[in-house]
C-alpha cells in the first residue's frame, strides 16, 4: 500500500480511514482514494470512473513487488 500510495499506512490505527492518492511510477497522480485499516485487513476505495485504470496499475506494481 505505502510503495502505490502516500499515505503512511504502518502508522494508521485500526478503524481508522486516510485520504490518499495513488502515484504512478514517477510519482505523478493517478486517481484519488481512501484506505480504511481494520485489525486485519485494509479497505482501499477508488473512483468508480477510473476502477479498471487503477486496479491494472495496482496489478503491475503488485507484480513487481512479489
């Protein structure tokens, strides 16, 4: 979550909520969001219009990093 967005999530609290914009490779904005941290999981909301924009750069920065 810290390598796709701003946010400094280690640091959130659960049940807690920040919003943050998720940065493409050369830190330019992508699109706008919210991440909730819970105990165990996070939530990640983006915008409707750009879903399929961002869930492909999620995927490739999620393949580069595993």
């Amino acid at each position: 979550m810290e390598k796709l967005t701003v946010a400094d999530v280690k640091s959130m609290k659960p049940n807690t909520s920040k919003l943050s914009c998720i940065l493409n490779e050369k830190a330019g904005i992508i699109d706008d969001t919210i991440i909730t941290r819970f105990e165990d999981h996070m939530h990640m909301v983006v915008n409707a219009a750009n879903k399929f924009k961002d869930l492909e750069h999620m995927k490739k920065i999620k393949e580069e990093f595993f």
